[in-house]
C-alpha cells in the first residue's frame, strides 16, 4: 500500500481512494485568468469530495497553528509550510491511478 498524506489517511480516504480505483474520474484541464494550467483536475464527485477533504485538514491544521501563535507569540513557518504543501488530491488521484495501472500491468 503506498504512503498517504495524512489528511486522505482515513477511513473516508481509504474508501474514496478505493472507490477511484474501481472507477476512475475523468480528468478536465483548468483554464482561468492565467491560461490552461498543466497538470488536469479530475472532475467528478469522488475527486471533488478529496478536495474538499484536503481543504477542510488544511483549515484545521492552521487554525491549530493560530492557536498557537496566539499563546507563545512565534509563528511556527515549518510547520506552516508543512500543511500548505502536502500533496493535493489531484496529484493524489494521479498517484493513486499510476500505481494501479502499474499493478495491472505487472499482473
């Protein structure tokens, strides 16, 4: 089983990443004021739902960082850049389908 970052590492995760192995989302390019970005973002419900997930642990995690800012007056950038850079659920959802077509194709 390969390493999750800890806000799919969950029952929820494990069932939504479970679910996108047996029917895997399709994927749309991002176009908006900049232009089309690189990297498509998988659409569907299953998708969206991880995203939201990661939003939500993202929240919870620098709300935990305020927290403590507000008592010892220091801000803790590590671990601030920590939360903000754990891999998106899109590139999750990229992992997580590489690594199943490479199962498929070893099998």
């Amino acid at each position: 089983m390969m390493s999750l970052p800890r806000w799919a590492d969950t029952p929820l995760g494990h069932e939504l990443l479970a679910a996108i192995r047996r029917n895997p989302p399709e994927s749309s390019l991002v176009r908006d004021d900049w232009g089309t970005r690189d990297c498509p973002r998988f659409t569907g419900k299953l998708a969206g739902r991880l995203r939201k997930m990661r939003e939500e642990w993202v929240d919870r995690e620098m709300a935990l960082l305020d927290r403590q800012y507000h008592a010892t007056h220091r801000w803790d950038e590590e671990a601030s850049r920590t939360v903000l850079g754990t891999e998106e659920a899109d590139a999750l959802v990229r992992r997580v389908l590489a690594e199943a077509e490479q199962r498929r194709a070893a099998a």
